[in-house]
C-alpha cells in the first residue's frame, strides 16, 4: 500500500471539514454545518437504518458510499440544489464522477468505491438507496434543529414536497413522520404555549 496515496485522500477529505452547506449558508444559518458534518450524519443515520430494515445489507459498502457520497465537494465545493438547476443535465454529475476518479485514483480501493459511488448516484443498489433515505433524512434532520435552536423559521422549503412515499424503505418513511410530528408538536408549543 501507498503511505502517501492514503495520505493525501486523507488530506483531501479534510477540506470537508471547512466546506460549509451552502443551502444553509444561502437560508442565513450562521455557523452552519460543514460537509463532514452532514457526511457524519449520514453515515449514522445509515447505520442506524441498516438496522431496522428487513433485508440484509453490506454495512462495510453501505458505510463506504455514505462517507464516500460528497468527497468530490473537497473539490467543487457544495453547489446549492437552485444553482444546480442552470448546469446541463448530468454535468454536476459528471463532474462529481471526475474529480471522485481523480482523487481515487491512487488507492487501491478506487473502481470499487467509485463503482460504490455510481450506485448512490444511480439507485442501483439497496445499499445506495438506504444511503439516498438517510442523506434526505440527515438534511430534514439538521433543518429541525436549526429551526429549534437558531430561530431560523425560512427552512420551510427544506421540508416542502418530501413525504413518507418519497422515502423506499420503511424505516426511513417512520423516521420522517416521527421527525415530522415532532416537528408539528414543537411548531404548535412555539406558537400556542401552555399556560
């Protein structure tokens, strides 16, 4: 094994660490989360859900794609969903799909994680699917908790269009009504407090 090549995907990686989640940046979230932060609650969520499904998953792959899923923003940066829609179809994608190669491709794991990656990407695997569930969840997630804890009351469209059915499995569709209904509970106690 190359020292140096597991280094440097290490220092790579790091960069996570001071990238911000521009939607949040964008939403006036001060201090928001870096993307280490959400790659984090992602791969615990992950686990979690891996947990509760009734299928058996390859944990080591399901991790792997979970902290895997946004390292190529060590490089591009966190483009926010409004900017996407002004790329072609598929650039961001693609581009994504390089700069992942390009920091891969002196690690011994490289196709694998990348073809790992490209099942995220595409759904083509439950592994992949569960990780598309939790890095949803993750996001409501953080969304819930900046509304609780910053005042931000403008993340309603963080949570606009997402319904159970928009999650497959049926530990991620509990998850979110829970999440929900909490969500609705703590918005009614803010508004209308006892007493």
């Amino acid at each position: 094994m190359d020292a140096g090549a597991a280094l440097q995907l290490i220092l790579d990686a790091h960069v996570l660490k001071r990238v911000p989640r521009t939607g949040w940046v964008l939403r006036g979230v001060a201090d928001a989360e870096s993307v280490a932060d959400h790659s984090y609650g992602v791969a615990l969520i992950s686990l979690v859900l891996s947990e509760l499904v009734d299928q058996p998953l390859d944990k080591a792959k399901l991790l792997t794609i979970a902290l895997l899923h946004d390292l190529s923003e060590s490089v591009t940066g966190d483009i926010p969903s409004p900017a996407g829609v002004h790329f072609a179809p598929g650039a961001k994608r693609e581009a994504e799909a390089r700069v992942l190669q390009t920091l891969l491709c002196h690690f011994p794991s490289a196709d694998r994680w990348q073809a790992w990656w490209q099942e995220y990407e595409t759904g083509a695997s439950a592994e992949g699917r569960l990780v598309r569930d939790a890095d949803r969840l993750d996001m409501l997630v953080q969304a819930h908790v900046y509304e609780r804890t910053t005042g931000n009351r403008c993340l309603d469209e963080f949570w606009s269009g997402v319904e159970a059915d928009t999650f497959e499995f049926a530990p991620a569709r509990a998850l979110f009504e829970a999440l929900s209904g909490l969500r609705c509970r703590q918005n009614e106690e803010r508004i209308c407090p006892d007493g």
